[in-house]
C-alpha cells in the first residue's frame, strides 16, 4: 500500500457526473414507462366498468339502444364555427324515454357534484337532447338520475 494516497479529484467529478447523468436517465425511462402503465391500466378498468355498466343498466330495467353513440354541435368562437365532438357511454331508453347515461369508475368521478363531472354531464344534456341524463356510479352499483334546472 502507497505511503500516500492522492485523489483524482477530476476522475471523481466525472465519475459522479456519468452516474447522476444515468440516475437521470433511469429514472425517466421508468417513470414514463410507470405512466404508460397506468393509462393503460385505467383504460382496462375503464372498459371493465362500461361492461358491467350494462349489465347493471340492463339489471334496472333499461335496455341499451347504444354504446358509445357519437354526437356533434358546433360552437362559435369569434364567429367561426368550432364543430365539437363528444362520445358518451351509452344510449338508453326506459319507459319510452331515452336517456345518455355516462359510467364513472374512480374514486371522486362518479360524484355528480365533482367539476368536471357536472360539466360532462351538462354538456350530454345540451348535445344529446335526451329525456335525462344517468350518471352510472360503478364503484358503488348505483345509477343516479341527474338533472339541471336554471335559475333566471
């Protein structure tokens, strides 16, 4: 062993450098590849709960006249048209009324009173002139009725 020990002080920096670099690098790769993993998990549940969505919509006597029917409408901003195309879950009909009824499967979504939730809802209720909107709650099997009344 040396009697005395020098450091490369500049082989240390460009040791730590290179691993901070590949630390970097790793954890991007895993951390994009965790948040394809969840999209696509979300989207499996998704499509699991649209299943069993009409199953429990068929269950409460609603028959199911289609999945996800497409509608449109346009929208001016400045003056030109915006067409805006929107998807809802299903199309159903129950004592000769047809509702648009959408399928929540987290945690906060399925509550009617949830922002972002309410907007969809509301905006179902413009674009598809349906008798009602349904809100199928999946996490607790329930269907909820929803409807909007304007205050003038």
């Amino acid at each position: 062993m040396p009697d005395s020990f020098t450091l490369d002080w500049t082989l240390l920096a460009v040791v730590i450098a290179v691993a901070l670099i590949v630390g970097a690098l790793l954890f991007s790769y895993l951390y994009r590849a965790y948040l394809r993993w969840l999209a696509w998990w979300r989207q499996r549940a998704g499509r699991i709960g649209e299943q069993q969505a009409a199953k429990l919509l068929k269950r409460e006597g609603y028959a199911v006249i289609k999945a996800q029917p497409p509608a449109r409408m346009v929208m001016r901003v400045d003056g030109a048209p915006v067409p805006i195309h929107v998807r809802a879950d299903y199309l159903v009909q129950r004592g000769g009324k047809t509702y648009v009824a959408e399928v929540k499967t987290g945690g906060r979504a399925p509550r009617p009173t949830n922002g972002d939730t309410r907007r969809q809802l509301l905006e179902y209720s413009l674009i598809y002139r349906a008798d009602g909107v349904l809100l199928v709650d999946m996490a607790a099997q329930k269907i909820h009725r929803v409807e909007f009344e304007l205050f003038q």
